[in-house]
C-alpha cells in the first residue's frame, strides 16, 4: 500500500467497479442475493477470459497473462 494520502492505490479497483456498475449493474434488477452474486462472478469471468482490449493487443487479459509468463519463462 501506498503512503496515507497516495490514491493510487485505489486506481485500479476504482477503474474495475466504474466497469462492473455501468457494464453490468446499471438497469438491472436482481430479486435475490444469490441472482446478484451470479452475475457478479459471471462478470468477472467474462471480465478476465473473454473481454478484448485493445491496449492489449487484441487479447484477453488472461491471453496477454500466459504469453507474458512464457515469454519469461523462455
């Protein structure tokens, strides 16, 4: 963590939840807790194996993951 009075911190997780809310919450009604949590870790999963980025090359955050790892390990 970083010195008292630093945000950055908070970036990352705070760049995730703005994602999270306008990408899945936003205009969704869930009637259960259970529903609410389902989609919550639908989400991520689609967030970390499915979502394209460009800033990465066209490749899904675990994609870029495993070749930055084999590239290392090579």
């Amino acid at each position: 963590m970083s010195r008292k009075g630093n945000c950055y911190d908070n970036a990352v997780m705070e760049n995730f939840f703005g994602h999270l809310k306008a990408e899945m919450y936003h205009g969704e009604t869930f009637t259960t807790v259970e529903e609410f949590t389902t989609a919550i870790n639908d989400y991520i999963h689609w967030y970390n194996t499915t979502r394209l980025q460009q800033r990465l090359k066209g490749l899904t955050p675990m994609q870029y993951r495993s070749q930055t790892l084999e590239a290392s390990a090579a």
